[in-house]
C-alpha cells in the first residue's frame, strides 16, 4: 500500500505537469447524489436534452461498470479557466453580445483529452499495467461528474449546482479517468474543511430567468445557456428580453458567488482571448457572418458546436434587448435568411428596434 501511496504523490506531479490543478481519486460507485439526478429526470427538466433521459445512459450513471466492465477507481481533476472579469462598459455594452467565459479561448475539450489520455498512459506504465482498460471523459460521458469530482474533495457543490472550490471558485473544467486498477482513495481537499453557501442566495437571486426553482437545483429549460447552446428550436418568447446580450452561455450566476473573489488567472494560454471581440463581440460583427467566416473565427472554439445557425438566432436576440436602432440594417437582411430559425428570431429583434424608433 505504501507504493500505491507513493504512486499518488507522483501522479500528482505529473498531473501538474500537464497543467491540472486538482486531482482525487475515489472508488468506481454510484454517485452519491444520484437520486436527486433521478429526480431531476422525472421531473423532465432536462428540456429537449433527451440524452440525459435515455435508460441507457440512466444505467451507465447508476453502474460505472456499464461505462468500463471492471471499473475500479476514477480519478477525477481540475483544470482552471478564469483569465479575465471584463470591464463594466464592455460586458454592459448594448452593441456587444456576451460569450460565457469558458469559451472566450481554445475548445477544453481539445485542450484536456489528449492530456488525460497522456496521464492514463502514464498511470499504466507506473502500475505496470498495460493490460488494464481506462476510459477519459470531458463532460461527455453518461457519468455525474460533478457529483464524484466532490466525492474526490475538488470543491462542493453550491446552491447554483456549480462545484465551488472554496480557495478559488468555480472557474475551472473538469475530467476524469475511469481505470480498471485499484487505487488509493486520495481527496484533494479534506472534506472538513469544506464550506457551504450557508444562508447566501445571490446566485439565485441574480438569475435573469430564474433558472432555480430551488437551492441546488437547475431547470435547465430556464436556463440561458441551455437556451443559447443546448435548445436547437425557436427560444420561448417568455425568455428572450430576459437573456439581454448573452448570446453563447451565461455566467451571471457564477460572477456574483462571494467565493469567486478568490479567482485566480490560469496559466492555460490556450483559454484566453486573443481579443476582447472574442469574449465580447460587435453584434453587428456576428449577425454578418456567414458559413465561410463563421468557420474560420470559431474552429478551434467550443462555439463551433452550436453553427452559424444558432449564433445567429441567438445575437438576433441580442440585437432586439440592445434599444440600438443602429443595428436595424445588420438585422433586416436576416429576415430573409435561408434558415427560418434565422428569419423568426430576426424579425423579432427587428420589431423590438423599431417599436422603439415608432414610439
């Protein structure tokens, strides 16, 4: 057991050789919170996101052996994205739409997978281990990783369902290796000196489609950056004045937790913007896109996955929430857009503008 500890400490190091800034290892069970998941399912808050309904994933969340026949360990770690608040009149700026910040820079799954791959690579050499089977996942498996990444001591949950980490925030990515050799249960942090959100709700509160029916839990339906990102049909009308200038995710609820006074700025150069367009970019910019020039701004970013299509819906959106009439021109060629997602959302923005210019 003391090689297996030793083992660790060096897995550590090599973790943070490739950048992660947190890393825990627990057993391969069931998340712990898995009934609230369960719960959350019937209650269908999922919204058009089917996948996470389907039995088959189900099953997988509820036996990790499903994902990895075996399975005896997950390691799960952190890597941190946080490089910059932007400046009030920048993020406030009606002609600018706001991308959520984990985006401003390079895709992190591109970022983290080969790495973790890397650290699985490295893991079965020291264990000598060749024959054992891993998977990696970047948010994309059907496992709760949140869930086992608190279980492995990397923060604790807060009451807008984000892992908190309480030295600096939640302003970091998450990913894991599920491996077939038993290894040492090892937290990051001791689970004694984690904190709570005590009696705080400024993340509920702040919430412009109040997104929380509760503490801890998310109506994904509500929730801007499902809006934005996840829902591929027309945004209910009910939601578009509240979403103001978000055009790609949402981070209202993560900018006011007091804990997030902690941040610190990664040292990850791939997540930072080349620019400040990228973080926060002219609205008429975005509505003049087309394929060619949406692919050569986005192909490494993780906006690439919602295509010109949605972006578009989204800053038509945005547009119409800006009271800037000097956006009419950019708009009004949208309205005859080949996509009728396009063309609907397009008139919208339009008529908001100019009710104003009518008024």
């Amino acid at each position: 057991m003391q090689i297996r500890n030793d083992l660790i400490t060096r897995l550590n190091q090599q973790a943070a050789k490739l950048g992660f800034g947190m890393l825990g290892v627990i057993p391969a069970r069931p998340a712990k919170r898995l009934n609230a998941y369960l719960n959350w399912v019937d209650n269908e808050m999922f919204g058009k996101m089917g996948y996470l309904a389907r039995p088959d994933r189900i099953i997988r969340r509820e036996d990790p052996n499903i994902i990895l026949p075996n399975v005896k360990s997950i390691v799960c770690l952190g890597l941190d994205y946080f490089t910059l608040r932007l400046p009030k009149e920048v993020a406030n700026d009606p002609l600018r739409g706001r991308i959520s910040n984990y985006s401003w820079g390079e895709d992190y799954h591109d970022i983290m997978t080969p790495r973790l791959e890397e650290l699985a690579k490295w893991l079965k050499a020291e264990l000598k281990a060749d024959e054992s089977a891993h998977r990696v996942y970047v948010d994309t498996g059907a496992i709760l990783e949140r869930d086992h990444a608190e279980s492995a001591g990397l923060g604790f949950t807060g009451k807008n369902t984000m892992l908190i980490q309480p030295k600096f925030g939640s302003w970091f990515f998450l990913g894991e290796i599920l491996i077939t050799e038993e290894l040492p249960e090892s937290r990051f942090l001791p689970e004694s000196t984690m904190p709570s959100c005590g009696s705080c709700t400024r993340c509920l509160d702040v919430c412009p489609t109040d997104a929380f029916p509760a503490p801890y839990v998310l109506d994904a339906r509500r929730c801007i950056s499902y809006l934005t990102i996840e829902l591929k049909a027309d945004i209910p009308l009910e939601f578009r004045p509240q979403m103001k200038n978000w055009i790609y995710g949402c981070d209202e609820c993560q900018e006011v937790c007091p804990f997030n006074r902690f941040e610190a700025e990664t040292i990850e150069h791939a997540f930072r913007p080349d620019h400040i367009d990228y973080a926060a970019p002219m609205l008429e910019t975005i509505l003049r896109l087309d394929e060619d020039s949406f692919k050569a701004r986005y192909a490494n970013s993780p906006i690439k996955r919602i295509k010109l299509e949605r972006l578009l819906r989204n800053a038509a959106i945005a547009a119409g929430n800006s009271q800037s009439p000097e956006l009419i021109p950019h708009l009004q060629p949208l309205t005859q857009h080949p996509s009728e997602l396009v063309q609907t959302h397009a008139q919208w923005g339009l008529d908001q503008l100019q009710n104003i210019t009518n008024f």
